[in-house]
C-alpha cells in the first residue's frame, strides 16, 4: 500500500519534485517534495487548484497578499490567479489536486 510521507524523492536546494499520483478524466492529484524553496517563479495556470500543505511550513504570494502555511492548513487557488511560492521550509510535502 502507498504512503503518502515514504519514499520521498531528494530534491536539491531550490527545487521541486512532482509526482502524478492520479489523472483520471477532470482529476490530477500530485504529490510535491519542495527543498528550501526561495522565491519561485510566478504561475497562472489554466485550471482550478486546491492545495494542502502536509509537512512543513510555507509562505506564498497570492491573491495581492502573503499567505503562510503550516502543516494542515489548506488552499484553493482559481484558474488564472497569479501565484508564487516565496519560501519553503525542507522538505515541506505538498498534496495538490487539480
């Protein structure tokens, strides 16, 4: 069976890793390993995204404002709405269904 907190992939600083986890008709779930992130590029994408930060800390710009995140705490992020990852603590694990 799975685990969601195994097997995690080691990310260099800087960077992150996503991984399909399922994509079925309208549905994609990814998995993200995000290492020491700083300042991210930013991103409007075409689809509807609801994130949940698993482990970790996070801080983003969306919506005009900074938003911080810690384990558990979630967030819907509509199509087209510009957004960045500022920062993120070490291996700070992310869920993200689109």
């Amino acid at each position: 069976m799975p685990n969601l907190f195994t097997d995690l992939p080691h990310c260099p600083k800087q960077s992150e890793s996503f991984e399909t986890l399922l994509s079925c008709k309208n549905i994609t779930i990814e998995r993200i390993v995000s290492a020491s992130f700083h300042n991210g590029e930013w991103l409007k994408q075409k689809h509807d995204e609801w994130v949940v930060l698993l482990q970790g800390d996070a801080e983003l710009e969306c919506f005009r404002r900074r938003i911080t995140l810690h384990s558990g705490d979630y967030l819907f992020i509509p199509a087209h709405e510009e957004h960045r990852v500022l920062r993120t603590s070490e291996k700070a694990l992310w869920l993200a269904v689109h």
